[in-house]
C-alpha cells in the first residue's frame, strides 16, 4: 500500500524527520567472536632435536629447507597458477558487488525521451455516453480537429531516492564489505594451500630421486657381488646356487626403481601444472637429482591464541559470521515503512519546435511511504531464516577454530614421530652398512657363506629405503604443520585484479 503525503505535511519537516530516522539502522550490531583457546599446544615436545618452539612464525617459511629452486617455484606459482587466478577474481566480483550495495544510498537519476503517434479517442468518448450529439456545432468542429491523430514529442528527467530509515541499505553495504572481506580470505587460503602444494610435490621429487640414486647404488652393488660370485663359480669355489641368488638379487633391486622413477616424473608434472605450464614443461630443470633437505632444527609454532588471527579459513568463516549478522538487520528493516521521494521534470509538446518553450513543460515531485501490512508471513519467516543462517555460521566458526587446532596438533604429532623414526634408521642403517661390509669380507675369504652376504645386503637395501622414505615424510610433516599454522599469505596482499572492457567480448579460452 503506497500512501502520498498531504499538503500540510511541509516539507522540511519530513525532511528533518527522514535525517534523523536515517541515523537508526535495526538488527544486531556485529561483535568479533572471541574462541577459547589454550595457552599452549598439547604436543609441543622440548626434547626434540628438531623441536617446534611457541615464537612467532615465518611468513616465509618455505625458506627454510634452504633451497633457491623451491623459492623460486613457489614465487613462479603465486604469479601463474590458475586456481589462484580464480580466487583473485572472486574478490573483484566482490567487490563490485559492495560497490552495487553502496549504490542504493544515492538518489538515481534516468532520463528519457520519446516519440509517439497518438489517437486521443475522445470523441468516441462522447458519443458512447450521448453527450456528442448534444453540442453545438462550433464546439463540434473544435472536438473534431482536437480528436485527430496528433504526434507527441516528450523528453523528461526522472529522480527517486529511497530514505534508508532503518538502515537496510547499510546493512546490506555492510554484509557486502564482509563477504569482500570472506572472498580475501578464500584467495589468502587458496595461497597457503599453493604454497604447501608445491613445497610437498617438490619433496616428493626429492625423495623419489633420492629413493632412485639409493637403489641404483644397490644395484651397482648387486652386480660387483654377481660378477664376484660368477668369477668364483667359475673357478670352483662357489656352487650354482650362489650365482642364481645373486641374479635374483639383482632383479629384485631392480624391479622396484621403475616406480620411483614413475614418481618422480609424476611429481615434475604436478609441480609445471602447479605454475600454470603444461606436464613436462619443468624436466630439464628439475630433473637433476637433488637431495633431501636438511630439517630446520628449530621450528616456530607461535601460540594458539594468535592461530585465529594467522589461519586465513579461520577469517574467512568470521567474515561470513559478519554478513550473516548484518543480513539479519536486511529482514528485520523489511518489516518497517519504506519512504521514498520522487520527481520528474520533462518537456511535452505536439510540436518539436516548441519544446524549448517554458509553456512546454511539465513536473511532478511529493513523496510517498510504503507500508507493509500482508504478506502471508513471508517477511517475518525471513527474519527467522536470517537469524538461523547466523546461528549456523556462528557454530561453522567455532568449528572451523577447533579443527585448526586440530590440525596443528596432529602435524605435530606426525612430525615428531617421524623424526624420530629418522634418528633410528639413521642409526640402523649404520648398523646394517658395517654388518654388509663384514659378511661381505667374510666371503670373500671363506669364512661365511653367500646367504649371509644376500640376507645383509637385502637388509641394508630396505633399510636405505626405509631412511630414505622417512626423511622425505618428515619434511612433508614440517609442510603439513607450517600450512597447518596458516602462514604464508601475509606478504602477498596487494591483489592486482584485472580490468574489463565493460562493452568488450567475454574472455576466450585458447
């Protein structure tokens, strides 16, 4: 129902009373969440060699394995990778998003203009209702000239503003504003992620060539102690047997480096399509073999009470907890009077020449009010609705903040573990070496048999492979732990967004 104000209702009076009704805005006010968290995390160990400490954490810490080339993928990947790409345009979608928001606290001004054929149809009119035949003949004449088919020229400005009373229009800015703010903090997760991707398919290459060079110095090995035991049976002092065992042994170290030699190139393929190149594009860069990285031995975790400020899915559900809040004033405002002024100003006339003529124009301005009274309960259903998103956002929150302990917890965990199952095949690796180099000795001047030199040798091959593997898992542990903390996106805040052509074609994809 739309009411129009009277005459007596001056208009400074309605205009003070709008100024002062636009300072209210309905609905809750946001409050920054404050989560519980613990003074420390419960896995933190001070008996590591390694050990994580509660200091404030890098924002770069993929500095710390010490290696140009994994600097220089990562920077690579930030400026090419596509599904970054992605998220930098969520944010410009965003943004223009507020920018529409914030649009709706301005008057807006259309203009237009037009020209029409008209046929009044007044004499029609008359006729049907008796009254035609009952004019003079002068008045008659008059009609029939002023019934004819006439063309009319009009051009107008038309002006409307909707008094934001109740704060809707803000509410609605303000819930825009903080899911431009949700859409930042996708990117900056979406960068933390990219980042511990490359980091983790980089070690992966470097223990798969590793894995691989172990293998092939095994196999060297194997062969030295073939042509050993050949020369020997050849000479009588070795049965058949020992030669057949040989060559299985052989073949066994060599039917397990194709796989890592799999996993490598698969790893070189993940990291070009992690920098928006095609699979193999990064080969000749990477393929020489490197090896695994020293661990740092310090690493810093920070404390739990600063995870919420650095874990950026953590901002990003405190965002989307800000628009679900600001949403709930949106409904709320829905169930009050809208006000509104509006105006037009034009010129009409049946003859273009006389339009610039002041006798030519035409205006209507007044305001007018809004009031709901029947909607068959659909606007207090969208309060409730409004204030149930919220509650769910608000528990989303909290979950979010416990699974990032969560996982902080668990890479710590797994990082200590495998450190310490490196310390030990460290140490057995050592023992298997020496034991190897003796019975291989002992053979050599008969004093134990070929069994002994194959079951070391085995044992020794494992055990290379085994340290091997568990120092590649332990740096992918400190990866897992470091994308755990949230860090990494701090440095990389100036978002370059593109710019469009707003009458250009769509992007085409080559």
């Amino acid at each position: 129902m739309q009411v129009m104000f009277s005459r007596g209702l001056k208009p400074l009076s309605l205009l003070t009373l709008a100024i002062w009704l636009t300072g209210c805005a309905v609905g809750p006010d946001y409050q920054a969440p404050k989560p519980q968290m613990p003074g420390g995390y419960n896995s933190l160990d001070s008996q590591e060699a390694s050990k994580p400490q509660s200091s404030v954490v890098d924002t770069r810490w993929w500095r710390n394995f010490n290696d140009p080339q994994l600097d220089s993928l990562i920077a690579r990947a930030i400026e090419g990778n596509l599904t970054l790409q992605q998220a930098v345009l969520r944010i410009a979608g965003a943004r223009e998003q507020l920018a529409q928001a914030q649009g709706s606290l301005f008057p807006s001004l259309n203009g237009s203009a037009s020209v029409m054929r008209q046929q009044p149809g007044l004499k029609g009119l008359l006729k049907s209702n008796g009254a035609y035949d009952q004019l003079d003949s002068d008045v008659a004449s008059q009609l029939n000239s002023l019934t004819q088919p006439v063309t009319l020229y009009q051009g107008s400005f038309d002006a409307s503003w909707e008094l934001d009373l109740w704060g809707k229009v803000r509410r609605q800015v303000e819930a825009a504003n903080a899911q431009t703010q949700a859409a930042i903090e996708q990117r900056n997760d979406a960068l933390v992620s990219l980042e511990a991707e490359v980091a983790r398919a980089w070690l992966q290459l470097r223990g798969a060539q590793a894995t691989v060079q172990t293998l092939q110095q095994q196999i060297d090995v194997a062969q030295q102690t073939t042509q050993l035991t050949l020369s020997q049976q050849r000479h009588g002092l070795a049965p058949l047997t020992d030669v057949e065992n040989a060559h299985a042994q052989l073949s066994t170290l060599q039917a397990q480096l194709p796989q890592y030699q799999a996993q490598a190139r698969q790893a070189m393929n993940g990291l070009a399509v992690l920098l928006g190149k095609t699979p193999g594009a990064l080969d000749t860069e990477l393929n020489t073999p490197k090896a695994i990285p020293a661990l740092p031995k310090i690493v810093s975790v920070g404390i739990p009470s600063t995870l919420a400020r650095r874990r950026p899915d953590i901002r990003q559900a405190e965002a989307t907890l800000h628009a679900q809040t600001a949403n709930i004033g949106v409904s709320v405002a829905q169930l009050f009077p809208d006000l509104s002024l509006t105006g037009q100003l034009g010129v009409r006339n049946t003859d273009a020449s006389y339009l610039d003529n002041w006798s030519s124009h035409f205006y209507s301005y007044g305001p007018s009010l809004s009031i709901p009274i029947f909607q068959g309960g659909r606007l207090v259903s969208s309060v409730k609705l409004a204030r149930a998103q919220q509650a769910s956002a608000a528990l989303d929150y909290r979950q979010t903040v416990l699974t990032a302990l969560q996982d902080v917890e668990n890479a710590l965990v797994s990082y200590r573990a495998d450190q310490q199952r490196v310390t030990a095949l460290d140490e057995t690796t050592g023992a298997l070496q020496r034991a190897f180099d003796l019975a291989s000795d002992s053979y050599r001047q008969g004093l134990s048999t070929f069994l002994d030199v194959l079951d070391a040798q085995r044992q020794l091959a494992q055990a290379q492979e085994q340290a091997t593997q568990a120092k590649m898992q332990s740096g992918l542990d400190l990866v897992a732990l470091y994308k755990a903390l949230g860090g990494g996106w701090e440095t990389y805040q100036q978002v370059t967004l593109p710019q469009y052509d707003v009458f250009g074609p769509a992007t085409q994809v080559n």
